[in-house]
C-alpha cells in the first residue's frame, strides 16, 4: 500500500515527523478554508459582517464536532487492526464506522438547520447581526456530511499510517475555495451565503475524490462484496471507541458557545478581534493537532504490534517538539501581533484588542500542545473513555472562568482570553495526570 508508514519499526522521531508534516500541511490547507472566508468577509464585507459570521462559529462546529470525534474512534481501531496485521478486521471497520458516521452526521445536520435562529438567539446575537447569522450558519450546517466524510476518509487513511493522500486532494480542493469565495462574493455578491456555500462545496469535492482514489489504489483495506454489510456488534465498537472522542468535542464546543455568548456581550470591535484572534489561534493550532493525529496512529499501530514502550516513546518525543513549537510562536506573536491581525481586520480599536489577546493566551502555548499530545496518546492506546472527563473540565473552566472574570471591571474584555489561557492550564494538568496513573494500560488490554 503505497503511502503507509509501518510505525512499528524504525526511528520513533523519524516516524513522528514524518507523519506529522503532511498532516500540518493538510490542516493548514483546511483552515485557509476558515482564513479566506475571514479575509473576503472583514475585508469586503466588513467588520459587523465578520461579526455575525464569528457569532456562529462555535454552535456550527458544535455539529460537526460529534461527527469528528467518531472518525478518531474509528481511526484507532483501524490503527490497532493495522499495526497487528489483521487486515479482515481493518476492512470491517471501515464498512462500520462509514455507516455510523453517516448516521451521525445526517442526525446533526437537521437540528442544526432547522433551528439555526432560535440557537442564535439563545446565544444573545443581537438583531443587527442574526440574519446574517442565521444564513451562514444554516448553509455551513448543510455541509455537515461532506465535512464529516472528509474526516472519517482521513482517519481510515491515518489509521493505515498514509498521511500524504489526503493532502494531495485537500490542496485542490482549497484553489476551488478560495476561487469560489471570491467568485460568490465579489462577482456574484452572494454576501455571507457565498462565502458559507464555497466552503461547503469545497469539502464535499474534496471527501468524495479522497474516498475514490484510496479505495481504488490500496486494495488490501477495500470491502469486498461479502464484506460489505453492517454489523450491529462492530457498530456499536465504533460507536463505544468514538462516542467520547465525540461527546467530548461537544463539551468543548458547549464551552466555546458559552465563551461566545459572553463575548457576543461586547462591542463589535471586541467581538471582531475574538474573530480574528480565533481564527489565528485555529492556525496555530496546526501543528498540535497534527501532532495528535501522529501520536494517535503510532500508538495506535505500535499497542496494536504489543510495543508499548515504544508507543510512550513517541509522545515524549512530540511533546518537546510541540514546546519548541510553542516558543516560538509566543515570541512572533510578541514582536509582530498588531501587524498579523491587520492582516484580518481593519479597525485600530479591533486590531489593538486582537494583539493583546494573543500575547495572553500566546503564553500558555506548552500546556495546549500538552492537551493535544497527550489526548493523542490516550486515544491510541484505546484509552478514549477519558476524553469525556478531559471535556468536562474545559467545560467547568470556560463557562467558570468567563462568567466570573469578565465582570470584574479593570479586567472587563480581557478575561475572554484570560479564560481561555486558564482553562488550557487545567486541562493539560488533568491529561498529565491520567497519562501518570497509568489507566490507560489497562485500556490498552481490552481493545
């Protein structure tokens, strides 16, 4: 199978990296999606505009984020099956958790829909802004099964150790977006909905040709047709491995909706730079997340093979890569903040807030890439049970934090991102602590 990396042998920093990169370069390409939508929209658009599309940003991904978080269930199982040779068993996972995302997805995507405005105004969106709200959330919600078909192809592909194909068709797909965007926009003047609807299009051009081309070139891992039916036992194995990963996804989204309602509470200004400062810390974001997916797999495939000490090594090594990584970024953000969110907005006012809010949550980068890490690990290992107390406390602490730290007056819009930085303290603490308890060999047993 060309493409697949067997990270069960050979230098654990070279497999890392090596998984890692094209993962980084995926999901940069991914979140231009977000960027282009942020720079036709605050650009052209303007400032209030980019607004209404920030107000929806939480509660859209909400939906998307049960649908996710079931593809890395599926996508450890297949990575265990994998690393162990049992590739009867990787193609039967594959045909299940293809059915239990599509259900999962299609059953998020009419609430969504359906009571976009309600949601909204449950969120404290003010008139000015819902009804573009409600159009760019309904249509990005519409989308919901081309992003969840996207991320369940990848984690099949991340399963199997293959990181480079996805990239290859997520590259074509972000040229339609950005094409799409400017086309909707500026020529068509579709204002939000267009913007909504190239992002739509895009992800569903780029799952449907991913899912063509894996099948068509690796086949040891496709169904064959006796094996192309559901069964109710392995389903519910998917559903068991995913639905934490899923349900803790929601949890972060509920907390981030909460942070939204309280910023929706500020001045547009306030409320733009949270935009754009959300969108910049997505990017930042990249590298972490990459370097989950990798741990995720590698320990997947190595607990899989019966190395476990091997699987530990892994994390330990993107934990250092991840705090350079931060560094790093905390010191550009430092030096140049101003100069990138004016990048994304217009206003002094909205760009002095976004570059204030960057140096304070810039400074707890390391316990964020921790999270994530850390996460990784748990997960491959099979250990994803734990995901739901991870999103409980990041719960707690965003709602917590915000409602308390926002209405003590010298601190007033600030404690938007002090919350943040806090709570990404307390959940790193909360992943070190489970990783050092040891729970997680227990896990890896059962799977």
């Amino acid at each position: 199978m060309a493409g697949n990396i067997k990270m069960t042998e050979g230098s654990v920093t070279g497999n890392i990296v090596r998984f890692t990169l094209p993962l980084l370069a995926g999901n940069l390409l991914q979140q231009t999606y977000n960027v282009a939508d942020t720079l036709i929209v605050g650009k052209y658009l303007g400032d209030t505009t980019l607004a209404a599309v920030g107000a929806t940003g939480s509660i859209t991904y909400l939906f998307y984020a049960l649908c996710i978080g079931l593809s890395i269930g599926a996508g450890v199982l297949i990575s265990q099956h994998f690393g162990a040779g049992r590739l009867e068993r990787v193609r039967a996972d594959i045909v299940n958790s293809a059915a239990v995302t599509l259900i999962f997805a299609l059953a998020a995507t009419l609430p969504a829909v359906m009571f976009a405005r309600p949601l909204l105004k449950m969120l404290g969106v003010r008139a000015a802004l819902i009804g573009r709200s409600v159009t760019y959330m309904r249509i990005a919600s519409a989308g919901t099964v081309c992003v969840a078909a996207y991320n369940w192809i990848n984690s099949v592909m991340r399963g199997l150790g293959d990181s480079k194909t996805p990239l290859i068709f997520l590259g074509v797909s972000t040229v339609l977006n950005v094409g799409l965007d400017l086309l909707f926009v500026m020529v068509f003047g579709m204002g939000v909905g267009g913007a909504a609807f190239a992002t739509v299009l895009a992800q569903g051009v780029s799952a449907a040709s991913c899912i063509v081309y894996c099948f068509r070139t690796n086949a040891d891992i496709r169904p064959r047709g006796e094996e192309l039916h559901t069964d109710p036992v392995l389903m519910k194995k998917c559903v068991t491995f995913g639905l934490p990963i899923a349900a803790q996804n929601g949890l972060v989204c509920i907390s981030m909706i909460a942070l939204q309602s309280v910023t929706n509470g500020f001045s547009d200004s306030v409320m733009a730079a949270y935009t754009a400062s959300m969108r910049i810390e997505q990017l930042v974001q990249q590298p972490f997340i990459s370097l989950n997916a990798a741990v995720s797999a590698f320990t997947g495939q190595n607990i899989g093979a019966g190395k476990q000490e091997r699987a530990v090594s892994g994390m330990k090594s993107a934990l250092k890569i991840g705090s350079v990584f931060a560094i790093v970024m905390f010191v550009v953000f430092t030096l140049f903040g101003r100069s990138i969110v004016g990048f994304f907005v217009s206003g002094r006012r909205t760009i002095a807030i976004g570059a204030a809010a960057l140096i304070m949550t810039g400074c707890c980068y390391i316990p964020l890439g921790a999270i994530h890490i850390v996460r990784g690990f748990l997960n491959g290992t099979g250990d994803t049970g734990f995901a739901l107390v991870n999103g409980l406390t990041e719960v707690i602490c965003r709602i917590g934090f915000s409602l308390i730290l926002t209405r003590i007056a010298f601190i007033g819009w600030r404690g938007i991102w002090i919350t943040t930085s806090i709570t990404w303290v307390a959940t790193a603490a909360v992943c070190i602590i489970r990783y050092k308890r040891g729970s997680w060999r227990l896990k890896m047993l059962n799977c």
